[in-house]
C-alpha cells in the first residue's frame, strides 16, 4: 500500500454531507478551522478529565489565536459517564449556557466524549450542530464518523440514541502520543475490522506494519488512520442507518464484544475495543465451527491480535461465564427484531456476512467451551 496525498475525506450524504480533515499537527490549526463555526467569540466544548489535563490547554492555546474562548463541560473519564444522570447534566449545562439551535458543540475527546455530545446535539431544542475532534484512535476511525450517537443503560450498550450526523471531523494523529497503550491498543481493534469485513490487503498491511504502528510511526500511523476513515465513509455513505444491512458489517465482533461489555458491568474492566477484538477473535473461530472458515484465518486473527496486546479469549476478556448468561446479554442487542439476532459471520478474512440463522443456543454451547480454555 502507499500513502495516499489526500487528507481530506468526505462522508457523502447529500444535504447532510460532511469534511473529515486528516493531518498532523491540525489540533493546533483549530482557529482556522473552527472560526466560522463559533458564535460571536465562543465556543461550547465538551470533553472529559483525562483530555482536559492533556490536550485542552493545547486547543485552547490554538483557538485564542482566532479571539475564541471556550466554554467547557468536564465528564469524568470512562464509559460510565455515557449515562442518564451526565446527559441530563450536559443538557442542563448547555440550556444555561444558551445553547441555541445554531450553535455547534464541539465534541473533544474520545468515543464517550462523541457518543454523549452528538446525542445532547440531536436532543437539546430539537437539535443543533456539533463538530468532533477525536483524540484517541478507537474515535479516530470509528466513533466520530458516521453519526451514531447514544448512552448506555441498564439493559444494555447504546440502547438509547439517535443518529446525528456531525458537521465536521477534525483528526489529528499527533494526539495520540498522549494515550496510554492500553487505549491505543482498543483503537487497533476497529482498524483491524476494516480488514477482516472486505480488504484482506489492509488486514496485511497491519499484519506487516503492527510493530511500526506500536512504535510510533508516524508515516504508518496516518495510512492506517486514513484507510480507516475512508472505508468507515464508503459504508456510511452507502447505509447512513442501516437500512440495507451494509453498513451493519461494521458490527463485527460487536455482538459477542458488547456481551462481554455487559457482562464486565459497562466499565474500565473491559474498554470497548478490547471487548470487540475478543469479539472478533470469537466471531471467526464460531465460524469454523459452522464449517464457514477454514482454521488458518482464524489463527491469523488471534495471532495479530495479541502482537496488539487485545483479548482473544473470554478468559483475557476478564469475563468467563456459562454461554447461557452472555447469550442472555445478547436478546437486549438493539439489532434484535421479532426475536431473532441477526449475526456477522465470515467465510474468512475480507468476507464477513451478516446471518438471521444463528442458533441462539448453539451460540450458548460454544461460548461454554470457549469457558474452558
């Protein structure tokens, strides 16, 4: 593969179409970006504790050059805070801060940062705009593209929202020197993705680059970045809500991931992208089971997994439980429509399918046999 000149990515939805800019250094150039989306001199940014030690200083610093301030709404850290009681307060905050239907909310953070924000958005007097600045990888090439927007409750993962598209993604790769691995590592996951759905190339290509990526490279780490965004803007642009099933390809992994989420109590335990690569590790070694994948892919997948350092397994999960009880978790899955599962499975890496003909129980079986490993 080599590196494409384009930096500018843009998700096609017609009236609703947005420009995704891709650079290093670009948080820095936020006074030009973000200029004309303020209203007067100010802001409203939304971020959490962790990114306002290490990187709201920096953009404060970037948009003062432009004149702007920043009114600025603190979530604690983590996935707990994508909940009733932090909506509710973010909610309140912007009404306070009058927040008309004009304004947009800048979304700086991560994955729960943009989840939550873009929600408050499409909610708070009927709706307004909002921008997102992802500042880890996982909202990189996953979350701040696409317009899917939630909280969690207690049923389940991202039961309550709505989609609301942004009106601009702003991604910086510098940003990430700032992650501990760990989070990094929850990134590589939804890169990994793009690979197995339908681009065995690109499942190479991290395959061969894994340890230049980990390492800090910062040529491979804006490649991966930006075919990730470009293949996350093909499916959205060609299924903006799931409709024809395209788009729920990007589910890979999610169904068993989310289960394991559930069954980790929605916490630090289990950061999102470690429960999807354990879900994608499972989801292909079902599928040889079913007869669908031969070994070798699976073990392929397993082993780039680990070069990450991501759980493959239920036991790395942290989350080893009967089947029965991780299948129970699944029925609260929001793809659930007249009782029936849909399910992602694959014929090997850069073939994954979506199934209505998954066997709930059978499911159950082989999650019990994975409980014994």
């Amino acid at each position: 593969m080599t590196i494409n000149p384009e930096k500018l990515v843009t998700v096609a939805l017609a009236e609703r179409a947005y420009d995704i800019h891709i650079g290093a250094g670009l948080l820095n150039r936020a006074d030009a970006l973000l200029k004309d989306y303020a209203r007067g001199n100010r802001l409203l940014v939304i971020t959490d504790s962790q990114v306002e030690r290490h990187i709201l200083p920096r953009f404060e610093s970037a948009i003062a050059k432009a004149g702007l301030t920043a009114e600025t709404f603190i979530l604690p850290s983590g996935e707990a805070a994508k909940c009733w009681s932090q909506l509710e307060a973010l909610t309140d905050w912007l009404l306070h801060h009058h927040a008309e239907r004009s304004d947009y909310l800048i979304a700086l953070g991560g994955g729960v940062v943009g989840d939550i924000t873009g929600f408050a958005a499409h909610i708070v007097k009927r709706g307004c705009n909002f921008v997102q600045i992802p500042t880890t990888l996982l909202a990189q090439v996953d979350s701040s593209v696409g317009g899917k927007t939630a909280i969690n409750s207690k049923a389940g993962k991202n039961l309550i929202g709505a989609f609301h598209q942004p009106a601009l993604v702003l991604i910086d790769p510098n940003v990430l020197g700032s992650l501990p691995g760990r989070e990094l590592a929850a990134g590589f996951a939804e890169v990994v993705k793009y690979g197995l759905i339908d681009s065995p190339e690109f499942f190479e290509f991290c395959e061969t680059h894994v340890e230049r990526f980990f390492a800090g490279d910062a040529e491979i780490r804006e490649e991966i970045i930006l075919h990730s965004v470009r293949a996350k803007a093909r499916i959205v642009a060609a299924d903006e809500t799931e409709l024809s099933g395209v788009r729920a390809l990007l589910n890979l992994g999610h169904t068993f991931g989310h289960a394991l989420e559930a069954q980790t109590g929605f916490s630090d335990r289990l950061l999102h992208g470690e429960a999807v690569a354990a879900g994608m590790a499972l989801a292909f070694r079902y599928s040889v089971r079913l007869g669908l994948c031969n070994e070798a892919d699976a073990t392929r997948v397993t082993a780039l997994l680990t070069a990450a350092k991501l759980p493959t397994n239920l036991c790395e999960a942290g989350a080893v439980t009967s089947g029965a009880e991780l299948t129970a978790h699944m029925m609260h899955d929001k793809k659930v429509s007249g009782g029936t599962l849909p399910f992602l499975l694959v014929k090997g890496i850069g073939q994954t399918f979506l199934s209505n003909e998954v066997d709930l129980g059978d499911i159950a079986r082989f999650l019990d046999s994975e409980a014994q490993k």
